[in-house]
C-alpha cells in the first residue's frame, strides 16, 4: 500500500515539475488547464451534486488526467485522514468506503 502511495506522490511530484517547467516557459501566456485544480472542482462539484460545476471541471482536462487527479486527490486525503487518527491508511480507506475491517 505505502508503495503505491509512494510512486503516486512520486507521478505527483514529477508532473509539478513539468508543470512548473512550462509554465516558466511560457513567457506570461494563458496557462493551461492544472489537472489538480481540476480534480479538486470534479471531487467537490461531485460532493455537492452540481452537475454544471461537474461537467465544466470534467472538459478542463483529458479523462486521462482528470482520473490522475482524482487518484491523488484520494490517496493524499487518506494519507491526511490516517496521520490524523493514527490509523493505518487501509483501514481509513475500508471505514471511509464502509467496508468491514480485516
């Protein structure tokens, strides 16, 4: 579990770098789209049952991307939530999915 954890925030990272790389690249133009901003306003436009919000959030970014970020969303939320209750982060994501303890 914490392996793939580890190589998420590992893709994480990488894609700021790139990110920053590009956007320090680009000279002051339009930014494009960031996939985590976007996976933020999918997740809470979902939250909330706004399917404007949701949509418009979905057409920021590929589904590709979109996916991604709602994948580290998830992840760093749990991670979050089991520092936070001391917990390990397989039994935070069983409790917050409803399913049974192992």
């Amino acid at each position: 579990m914490f392996g793939r954890i580890r190589e998420a925030w590992d893709r994480s990272r990488t894609a700021r770098r790139t990110e920053q790389n590009e956007e320090g690249n680009a000279g002051g133009g339009s930014r494009s789209h960031n996939l985590f901003e976007a996976a933020a306003a999918y997740v809470s436009a979902c939250v909330d049952d706004d399917q404007d919000r949701i949509d418009e959030a979905a057409g920021r970014v590929s589904p590709e991307a979109l996916s991604f970020g709602v994948n580290e969303l998830a992840c760093r939320a749990v991670i979050a939530l089991a520092r936070e209750r001391d917990e390990p982060p397989r039994e935070v994501a069983r409790a917050l999915l409803g399913l049974p303890a192992n």
